[in-house]
C-alpha cells in the first residue's frame, strides 16, 4: 500500500464530513505544522536550554515549564494566522484569545493543552499536544463571546493530540473514527500508520494514581479495588499502568483498553483535569474509538463547562471497564 500523508487523507475524507471545508482542511494543516515544529523542538531540547521552569506560575495554579511557554507561542502564532480561526483557548492563558482585526477570521475555535505532561520532560517521558475544535453556532457575528466557547464536548468538530515520544504520532477524529499518523522524518510527513483505531470492548490494564488513594472518597477507592479483583480481558487480574502524562496514559489505553482514572479527591472536589482542553477532546476520540469517557456521574460529552479552565474528574477506556465505573458510583450515590 501506498504512504497516505494526513493531507490526503484529510483531502479524501473531505467529501464525508458536513463541516469539512477547504478552510478546515487548512486549519488542519497549520495545526499540524505546528505539531512538526513543536516536535523538532523537543527532540533538541537537551541542547536548546529549554528543560526546566520559567518560574511563572500559570492560571491552573502550575509551574510554567519552559517547553509549556515555547509550545503555546507556537500554537498562537500559527493558528492565528491561519484564516480558519476567530477565537482561541489555552491551557495557559487565562483568558479567551481572541483574533485580532490584523488577522483573517473564519469560524472555528480550537481549545489546546499545548503540552499535556511537561514536567516529565527532564526525564525524557512522552508529552503531547491536546487539541478541540468546534465550529462557531450559526447566526453568531462580530466579538466572539464567551458563552459561545461554553459548550458540551459532544459539539465538537474534530479533537486529537500529537504525541511526542520515541516517534512523533498524530491521533485524530473528525467525527469518522480515529485514525493515527506517525512522522516520517526522512519526508517531514505524517503517514497514515493507524488507520480506524479501536479501543477493546474490555481491558487488562488500569490505571490511576494510587499515592492519592487516601484523599479520595469511598466510590473511588472502590473503583480502584474492583480493578484490583475484578477478572481482565485476559482472564487474569488487571495490570497497573501509570505514566503520570495524561496524554501517554490515554494513548495506551486507545492502543490495549483498559481504563484511565483520575477521580476527585480531597482539596479538588471537582478534579483536576481541565474539561475542555483535555477530558473533552480524549472522550471524543474514546468514543469515536468504540469507548466511553464518564465522570462517574454522567457522560463527559454532556457536561456543559461554567468556565473556560472547568475542572472534572474522567473516568475513560473500554466501554466495559467505564461501565463498571458508573455502576459503582450509582450504587454509592443511592445509599
């Protein structure tokens, strides 16, 4: 079979999706762009003094790595000149951004972790690029407005991430499955590597941080103990996986099932991932993918954000495992 770069496949699947256009097609260009130059970056990183903080603490209350700091000006620079945007939402600014009049403007809006999991960096652990993209509502002109940006993940055009690791892999859906790109840096490409990912009805692995197993509330310690005993896909017990790099722990579980968890716990009773630039666009592509992504009360994709740095807990895997999680927490939920 031929090497299909993500342009063509974009350009081929163009036809099947109501809101592909040529100015979609073209954000998606730059927004790759971007992932290419974020990720030259990083493969020199030891050499370009970029490890390390900036001594800037951010608006989630985190320290700025300097790698966070490079990674989201790449991001604005790029997409806000790509004609296809009108507004913006980074994991590290606290505001809207807006596209300026010196700019051209079209109808989407993309919400970005620039780089999900920077801290692991000095330890050359995989990091990645969390990206949604909805498209404006109808009728709506002029300044973009806030309540605007506020919506249910499930209104989503396109989400995905570009995961920098031992290879650099771009993952993504249109809302027609989810396809995978690995860069080819011999052509300076993303090739099609894996086409029409599918995550297993059922798992073997879960994952979650244990060390907080005290903070939280008695649902989730029993989420945690059902994994412990509970038989896997494998007949055995499940196997504990946690990377500590939301986006590498994600991507794992696409790739062998299971369940990622992060529930809240005590001093963040609303979570600590961020909803729209993280949980909503990896439960788009869980589902996409023959997933589901719960926040043990009700589907991710339902939840409508209050802000734009809205905080939840995510429960997101193999269907089966996911379910397990909401059957608990009803049981807890109706005692």
């Amino acid at each position: 079979m031929a090497d299909v770069t993500v342009t063509e496949f974009l350009l081929f699947h163009q036809k099947k999706s109501p809101h592909a256009t040529g100015k979609f097609t073209g954000l998606l260009y730059d927004l790759i762009l971007s992932c290419k130059t974020i990720s030259r970056r990083i493969n020199k990183a030891g050499l370009l003094d970029i490890l390390g903080g900036t001594g800037v603490i951010n608006v989630q209350g985190e320290a700025v790595q300097k790698i966070d700091d490079l990674a989201n000006s790449i991001m604005i620079y790029r997409m806000e000149r790509s004609g296809a945007m009108c507004a913006m939402s980074s994991e590290e600014n606290p505001d809207l951004i807006r596209i300026g009049p010196e700019f051209p403007r079209g109808d989407y809006i993309m919400i970005f972790d620039p780089l999900d999991g920077s801290s692991n960096m000095d330890v050359n652990i995989n990091i990645g690029t969390i990206f949604s993209i909805y498209r404006r509502p109808e009728g709506c002109t002029g300044e973009v407005r806030l309540e605007e940006v506020l919506r249910k993940g499930e209104n989503q055009v396109a989400a995905g991430y570009c995961l920098y690791g031992p290879s650099t892999m771009l993952v993504l859906s249109t809302g027609q499955g989810v396809h995978g790109f690995t860069l080819d840096p011999g052509v300076g490409e993303f090739l099609l590597s894996h086409p029409d990912m599918k995550i297993p009805e059922q798992g073997w692995i879960y994952s979650c941080n244990e060390g907080y197993r005290e903070k939280w509330d008695a649902a989730a310690r029993e989420c945690c103990e059902h994994f412990h005993k509970a038989p896997s896909s494998k007949g055995g017990a499940y196997s504990a996986r946690y990377v500590g790099s939301l986006v590498a722990d994600f991507h794992r579980t696409l790739i062998y099932g299971g369940i990622y968890m992060y529930p809240p716990y005590k001093g963040r009773p609303e979570g600590k991932l961020r909803l729209m630039c993280e949980a909503n666009p990896l439960a788009f592509l869980a589902e996409q993918a023959g997933g589901a992504a719960t926040d043990g009360h009700m589907r991710i994709l339902e939840k409508v954000p209050t802000q734009l740095h809205s905080r939840t807990p995510l429960f997101i895997g193999s269907k089966k495992d996911v379910e397990a999680v909401g059957e608990i927490y009803r049981k807890h939920a109706a005692d």
